[in-house]
C-alpha cells in the first residue's frame, strides 16, 4: 500500500486545497471510520506542509534588505550564496 501521507511534493497551494477538501468531507460525517481515520492522517501530513512552506516563505521575506530610505534593495539567498 502506498504512503498516502507522503506530501512532500505539492506546493502551498495544491496543499491547502486538499486539506480543505479533506475538512470538508470529515466535518459532513458521511465518511466511515477508517477512511476517516486515513483522511485525518493526510490531513496532518498537509498541514504540516503547508506550516513548513510557510516558514520557508517567511524566512525569504525576513533575507529582504533594506536601504537608508527604508526600500528594498535586494534579497539575501537562504543558502549565503
């Protein structure tokens, strides 16, 4: 059987639309018990992607310098190249 948790792939946006689509599905309450069950766990595997992608975001905004006037002048490559 597949992985069905391995999200490693998706981007915020694919991540998200599925997370939503699982919430939805789960909070109609016509989802039997293990499907429920293997819904949950993607859904925590597509959060948890979408915190990761998140923080990666915000840590390339955090990298944007700034000059004496307050503009941005550039931005600072995560890895220090």
């Amino acid at each position: 059987m597949a992985d069905t948790t391995d999200v490693s792939g998706l981007s915020f946006e694919r991540a998200l639309a599925e997370l939503e689509a699982i919430v939805q599905k789960l909070e109609s309450g016509n989802v039997p018990l293990e499907e429920s069950i293997s819904l949950y766990a993607r859904g925590e595997a597509l959060k948890a992607r979408c915190d990761a992608l998140l923080k990666d975001a915000e840590a390339k905004v955090e990298k944007i310098t700034h000059g004496a006037d307050g503009k941005a002048t550039g931005t600072v490559p995560l890895d220090g190249e």
